[in-house]
C-alpha cells in the first residue's frame, strides 16, 4: 500500500520538476537579461560583463521560451530573386532582338506576384512562338549543343541563383548575430525571413539587398599569426600591446598562497608534493585556475591550435598559455579552431577598435562560414575554423564564368569544378604560380567557405577543388563560387514591421485572455464538482505548465495562435475530467462504492475521451501540413496540449482521486446537492 502511495505521488511531481527544470533557463535568461540591459550605456562594463557571464548567456537564451515577432516585435520579410533577370543576361548580346525581348516582357507580366515558375513559363511562351533556344544562348562546354542542353543549363543556374541567394541571406543575418531568426525557401524563387528584435529597419533592408562579394585571399598562418593573438590577449587585458606582461600579478600572488599552503598542509617529510615555480597556474584549484587563464588570455584561452611541420606529418595540439611567440616555428602547417559556444563572443571581441588597431595592415582574422564536427580540445557542438588570410584579395568573384560540384574520375570523391573568364584566367595563373604548395581562402561576405591547397600552378582558368567533406558540401560550395557569377538580382516583394509596442501589447492581451478563460474554468469547476472539481483544477494548472515546458523542450515558439491552441487545450482538459465525473456521479446514484464508482468512470469515459482527443489531434496534424506561419503555431500547441490532457486529465487526476482514497475516505463531493454515501 505504501509503495503504490510513493508511486501515485511520484506520478504528480516528478513531470512538475521536469516543467521547471525546462523552464529554468527562461526565469534564468530574463534575470541576466536585466543585468546586461542596465549595462548597455556603458561599452566597458558591458565587455566585462559578456567576458564573464557570456557563455552562461548565451547557453539559457539558447534554452529558453522563444516568442514569436507577434509578441516581440521585428521585421517579416519575403525576397525574391529575379530569376528572369539571369535568363535575360544568359542570352548572347549580339543575338538579342524585339522577339526575344517581348517574350521576356510576356514572361514578366504574366508571374510578377504569382507563384509561378519564371522558367516554366519563359520556356512555355518561347517554344510557342516557333523559335530555337539555340538562336539566343550558346553552351561553351558542348562541341554539338542542344535544345535540351540550354534548358538544362537554365534550370541548374536558376535553381542555383535562389540557393546562392538563400546562402549569402543566411550568412549575413547569423553575422548580425539576431536570435532566432527564420529563413526558408518559398516556392520555386522566394525566400521568407522572419527576424525577431530587429531595432533598424533601414539597416537590414540594405543588408538583405548587398550586392554578394567574393574573394579569393591567400592564407598567411604563421607565427606572426600568433603574434597577434597575443596581442589581442594583451590590449584586452589593458595592457600596451608591444608589452612582455603574459599573466597578471594577481594570478602569481594566488600561485605563492596556493604553494606555500601546501607546504604548509605537507607535515608527513614527503618529497613528493612539490610545487612548480615556473607555472603560476599549477597550484590554483581547477576552477580557479581555468577562472585565471580566461582573465590572462581573455582572447586565445577560447582558440584550440594545432601544427605540422609538412603536409605528410600529422597535426599535433599546442598550448598558448606561457608561451611567446618565438616559441613556435616560423614554417610549417598551423590551424587554429574555436568551439560553437565562444563564436559569438569572439567575432565581438573582433570587431571592438583597439582589437581592430593591433591587427596588422596586411592582415585580416576571418572565421569559417559552416561549422565542422565537434573535435576534443574544443567545446561546443561543432568548430569553426579561425584564419589570418591576406586583408588585400588577390582576385574577386566576378571572373567566374561556371561553377557546378562533380565527381573526380580517379577517386570517386566529390569535387567543384570551376572555371573564369580569359582575365580572371590570366590573373589566376599568376596567382597559383606564385603560390604553389601555399592556401588560398574562398570568402563570401567575410566568411571562408573553403582554403585549398594549391598543387600547381593553372594556366587556363579550370580548376578543380578537391578535399569536399561530401556531395553537400561540394553543393554549397559551388552555391557560394556562383556569387560572383550569377546575375539575378534580390528584390523585396513585402515587408512588415512589428514594433515592439505592439508585441507587448499583444503579449498583456494574450496573458489576460488566458488568465480570464483559466480563472472561469477553475471557477466553473469548483462550483459545480466541488472537491472532484478542485482536484481537476490542480490537473489543469498543471497541463499549462506542461504544454510550455514541452513547448521550450522541442526548441518551439510561443506565438499569439499559440496562446489561443493553450487556451483550447485547456477547455479540452477540463471536458475529459467533465466526462469522467459524470460517469461516476452515475456509478455512485446506483450504489456503487466509491472505489467501484472510480474505476468505473475512468474505464467507461476513456473511449470517448480518447476518440474526442484524437479527432482533435488529428485536425491539428492536417493543420500543419497545409497551413503556414501562425497556423502551424496554433496546431503545434494544440497537439501538444491533446497529448497533456491524456496525461493530466486521465492520469494524474486518478493518481489524486487514488491518494484521496488511501486516506481511508469513503464519500466524495462531486457536486451533487448532497454527498453521496458509498455503500461500504
């Protein structure tokens, strides 16, 4: 009897302490989030505060309950790319005529503000008007040229113009560093944008409209890269950035305390505790220690850095701390990498000016665009790549006549393909011969897509890179060297802002609708149930703060339709729990004992409950399917909380009803105008 007591108990809190284990980083992130915005007029301590607490903020703002821009204001805006533009551009000048041109303008009228697919319909009008692709466009890599090779060549630079634009969109918001932005594919040309907080409207309309810019950069890591680094260790510090000082003051004192306490704890004569005088940090407790390197070197403690002397010998990790720059090889191989979670904070520190004034002139620190798996010495999901590439490019994109992945014949492996125009084959040449056995960085927007090798120089423009992880990323890869190349043009079709106001205008109004609808439950439940009412009451609370608990578990966002599908989960709850007490107010009028009374009303409500819950589910399924944007917020929340008043209405009301009986009651108030007495 007492274990089954502890279980029913066990029932109730144990997903209430999993609400608020989940719900902890929202309470968490709202805490620090006060902190940091009453620092925000003051740059320095704003610095030192995201030098502390950054990594602890951006983990629970990563964990926390998201708001959709209904509630927190920002910008909805959906691109599209001007695929009959690079169709325009593809054709040969000198072929051009008022035909062609006329069954441009055709095109153009009949899927400007539709859904249609620009290529679909230009091929359509072109075929009917009698004439040949052949007469307008040429196919360079074909000795004998088709119908169907054109139209071949259209639809894959198309479809590479939308993900070219889809990519570059991609990589400018993340580096604007807004939180939980939305960018997906549209149709077959338009891309929809969903940026939460955003304060500029201006800013990010040029920013989405920027033309691309690609790069070609050589990579020059070596030991002044180093240099540098601890430069930028020392400038943080305050610290003159030509000084020696390495590890503070404060960090040596602690050491001396540290060691003369174990001395002093080591009364057995041993020789075997001794303390290293040439590490300050030996000492220190691990999270003193950890706390002192961070303060030190504010900028490399966050850089993992790997070296070979060659090619063929392997990468093996360094260590920067008590480390001088002449204690490295002026040649050989370097990486250096940096885990997911101190990306944010170190593009940050990199854009601060007297961070910008000790990088050299010639010099530039870039990050790569994707991150790689998660490697040992680096914490994080993933690692990024941190280069020092030459600040001056060498070559720009816009040579590049045709980029598309492929397959190297010898290995199998996937490969990109690329090839330029006669000057950018002409500069290229040189370029590779001056820098055979040496990295040139592929950089779209300020990011590294991709630093190969060169093996030899290229005289004529083709060139193959190897070494692609697989066919997704020789795929973007490809998107990325396009930039240059394609001509399709990015235009804003809608625009709509919502300002903040108005989100918390909506988030008081959500708030108060549910408050008052939950408030006239409880009320009506109490009134007509009674105590049987009161135990469902404790039910329903409870299936809210599951619903949002779940909610911040699967990553999701709290819009203002999701508000309403809580609400209406709510009113489901509370019919479950509706059903179940009339079943057994029936049971007890025909003499049944409380206990029978119980089982039977669970047993006998259970198939419409479940039939009435599923019927609602499955809505909610077809919702999210067919609809979009808020639609598919209100049917996330409604699945979700059908699923919690299965749980709350079934089982957590019986586990109470089950602990009320252990008590040894016998009646029961389930509303009626007098108690019911169970025939004992």
């Amino acid at each position: 009897m007492k274990q089954n007591v502890l279980w029913r108990w066990g029932i109730i809190i144990a997903p209430i302490l999993a609400a608020a284990y989940l719900m902890w980083p929202t309470y968490r992130y709202y805490q620090m989030d006060e902190e940091r915005q009453a620092l925000s007029s003051d740059s320095v301590q704003l610095a030192q505060w995201d030098e502390l607490h950054g990594e602890d903020f951006q983990k629970v703002r990563q964990n926390r309950l998201k708001l959709g821009l209904d509630l927190r204001g920002g910008m909805y805006v959906t691109l599209e790319v001007d695929v009959l533009k690079l169709i325009e551009e593809a054709a040969d000048e000198t072929s051009v005529d008022g035909e062609f041109t006329s069954i441009i303008e055709k095109t153009r009228k009949e899927t400007d503000n539709t859904d249609l697919d620009v290529l679909d319909t230009f091929l359509g009008l072109f075929k009917a008007s009698g004439k040949s692709l052949l007469q307008y466009f040429t196919i360079s890599s074909q000795l004998d040229p088709t119908e169907e090779a054109v139209e071949e060549r259209l639809r894959r630079d198309a479809d590479a113009a939308v993900d070219q634009a889809l990519q570059v969109i991609k990589q400018r918001i993340n580096q604007y560093e807004l939180s939980e932005t939305e960018i997906q594919k549209v149709g077959s040309r338009r891309i929809q944008i969903e940026l939460p907080d955003v304060k500029d409207e201006q800013e990010i309309r040029s920013l989405l409209q920027t033309t691309a810019r690609l790069e070609f950069k050589r990579v020059l890591m070596n030991r002044e890269t180093i240099r540098t680094f601890y430069a930028i260790d020392r400038v943080l510090k305050g610290v003159s950035p030509d000084s020696t000082d390495v590890v503070s003051d404060s960090a040596i004192a602690r050491a001396d305390t540290a060691s003369k306490d174990t001395a002093v704890a080591d009364t057995s004569g041993s020789d075997t505790a001794k303390s290293d005088t040439t590490n300050p940090y030996t000492n220190l407790p691990k999270e003193e220690q950890e706390r002192a390197i961070k303060r030190d070197y504010p900028f490399t403690h966050m850089i993992a850095g790997y070296f070979a002397a060659n090619e063929k010998a392997t990468m093996q990790p360094f260590d920067f701390v008590l480390k001088k720059p002449e204690d490295f090889p002026e040649t050989g191989i370097y990486r250096f990498i940096i885990g997911e979670k101190f990306l944010s904070q170190l593009l940050r520190l990199l854009n601060r000016p007297e961070v910008q004034k000790v990088i050299p002139v010639d010099l530039q620190i870039l990050i790569g665009a994707n991150a790689e798996g998660r490697t040992a010495s680096a914490e994080g999901t993933g690692v990024y790549d941190v280069y020092t590439v030459a600040r001056e490019a060498d070559l720009t994109g816009d040579v590049i006549t045709e980029a598309f992945p492929t397959y190297d014949p010898s290995s199998g492996h996937p490969v990109v393909s690329m090839s330029m125009n006669p000057e950018g084959a002409e500069r290229w040449a040189q370029i590779t011969g001056a820098n055979v056995g040496k990295r040139i960085a592929i950089v779209l927007d300020g990011r590294v897509y991709s630093a190969p090798n060169v093996i030899n120089k290229i005289p004529n423009g083709s060139s193959q890179i190897t070494g692609m992880g697989g066919v997704q990323e020789a795929n973007l890869l490809a998107v990325v060297l396009k930039a240059g190349a394609l001509k399709a043009p990015v235009k804003i079709i809608e625009e709509r802002v919502v300002g903040p106001s108005l989100g918390e205008d909506s988030i008081r109004r959500g708030i108060m609708s549910s408050i008052l609808s939950f408030a006239l439950v409880v009320l009506f439940m109490l009134v007509y149930y009674m105590l049987g009412g009161g135990l469902a009451d404790v039910a329903l609370l409870m299936n809210v703060l599951l619903v949002v608990a779940t909610l911040v578990g699967l990553q999701g966002t709290l819009t203002l339709p999701g508000i309403a599908g809580i609400i209406l989960a709510t009113a489901m709850a509370v019919d479950a729990n509706i059903l179940i007490f009339e079943r057994m107010r029936e049971e007890l009028a025909a003499g049944r004992t409380l206990r029978t009374a119980l089982e039977q009303g669970y047993a006998k409500a259970w198939s419409a409950i479940l039939d009435s819950n599923l019927t609602n589910m499955l809505s909610g399924v077809v919702l999210i399917f067919l609809g979009s944007g808020p639609v598919k917020g209100f049917a996330w929340t409604l699945i979700i909380g059908v699923l919690m008043t299965l749980f709350t209405a079934v089982v957590v009301t019986r586990s109470m009803f089950e602990l009320y009986l252990s008590t040894g009651a016998t009646t029961i108030n389930l509303g009626q105008k007098k108690t019911a007495q169970a025939v004992v």
